[in-house]
C-alpha cells in the first residue's frame, strides 16, 4: 500500500505514520507540511492509495484543500483527519468529495478501521456522525459549494489566491502564466459561480469558513 500524509503538525503526521504502520508494516508513507508541497508530491506519483488529510493547515481556507486535492487528483480516495469534528463540518467534508471522516482525537483502533473501510472502496463516518447525516446545510451554501465543483483545477488555484487579496500581476507570476490568463481564469470563475465581481466571489465563498459554517445556517444566509 502507498499512503499520503498531508498535515502541516509535525507530531500529528508522526502518531498518523505510527498508526499505519502498525496496521500496515509495508505500507508506503509520503508526507507533505503543505497543500503545495501536498500537490507536488501527488503529481510526483501514480500510485498513492490513500490520502490522509487534515484540513486546518496554514495558508488553507475552509474547505480549499480538500476541494483543490479533490478536483486534481480525482481517483485517489480522502480520508479526512481533523480535529475540526462539528457534525456540519463532518457533512460539509463529505459533501466536497472526502471517503471519510476520522475525528483527531480517535484512538489507532477507530483510524485502522477508517482506513480498512476506505481502502475497501466504502464510506466511512463514526457512529456518532452517521446519525446526524440527515442534517442539511444552508441552501446557500449547499448551492456555493455545488457551483465551486465545476471549477477546474487551475480555477481552483486562480481562485485561492484571489481569496487571499493577490493582484493579476501576482497571480500569474506565482502560477507562471500570463496575465491575459488570469484574467480568462477569473473571468469563466465568476460566470460559473454566478458573480458579479471578484470581490463577490471571494464574499460568497468565505461561506463555507469553518467559522460560518459552525456558527449556523442563519449566517450564512
């Protein structure tokens, strides 16, 4: 087996690396302390089976991480491992694409048998999330997040950095392209998310922050 551990927390990636080994004494184990250091190591190989996520990094928005893994490396399973463990966070995660859920303060026992059933091609969710899966987002951002799903990858990117106050000039020298392509990029984003201007876009999408989403549906509408 070939996993992916992607946490920027230099104690939690070596309790996760424990964890697999033990379950898996042969498994092989990348690692990544970023979402762009994640992404290169990904691109770098074909053959990774599992990846193990955690959505709190820094430089990371919301669900941006998880969305842009998502979108670039579509075939490779996600199991979520967060320490962000609200039953709508949980939902959310799972609307954008992850396999399962595993709450950071899980024992070895409960991430062997996350990593068992998500390897086997099931879902996985504790008990405990599993009842409150009926619990429905915000019409507005359930209708955002399904929007932000077609975007493309490089979309995605463009997007990030928009979400981080870059300007054009920036945007095209950090992804190496031009500016005349920024500008496409931004412009097919808006259309796609039902925008008006960047600025709109980067309202709308804060939506789906941690901190929106756990403070209630009321405000995020």
């Amino acid at each position: 087996m070939h996993f992916a551990i992607i946490d920027d927390h230099p104690l939690f990636r070596e309790a996760l690396l424990s964890t697999v080994h033990v379950a898996f004494p042969d498994a092989q184990v990348d690692e990544a302390d970023s979402l762009t250091s994640a992404c290169d190591m990904l691109a770098r190989s074909d053959a990774i089976d599992l990846i193990l996520l955690d959505l709190s990094m820094q430089g990371v928005t919301g669900f941006d991480g998880l969305i842009q893994i998502r979108g670039r490396f579509p075939r490779v399973p996600i199991l979520v491992v967060s320490g962000l463990d609200d039953a709508q966070i949980v939902h959310e995660a799972m609307r954008c694409g992850a396999a399962g859920f595993v709450p950071k303060a899980s024992g070895k026992a409960l991430l062997t048998e996350a990593i068992t059933e998500v390897l086997g091609g099931g879902v996985f969710l504790p008990k405990e999330y599993r009842r409150t899966q009926t619990a429905r987002p915000s019409r507005a951002g359930a209708d955002m997040l399904d929007r932000l799903k077609t975007l493309t990858p490089a979309q995605m990117r463009v997007l990030s950095l928009v979400k981080r106050g870059k300007l054009n000039k920036q945007i095209a020298y950090e992804l190496n392209v031009g500016e005349s392509t920024v500008k496409a990029h931004i412009s097919e984003i808006m259309r796609k998310l039902g925008v008006a201007s960047r600025t709109q876009a980067v309202i709308e999408t804060s939506a789906l922050d941690f901190d929106v989403i756990l403070s209630g549906p009321a405000k995020v509408d």
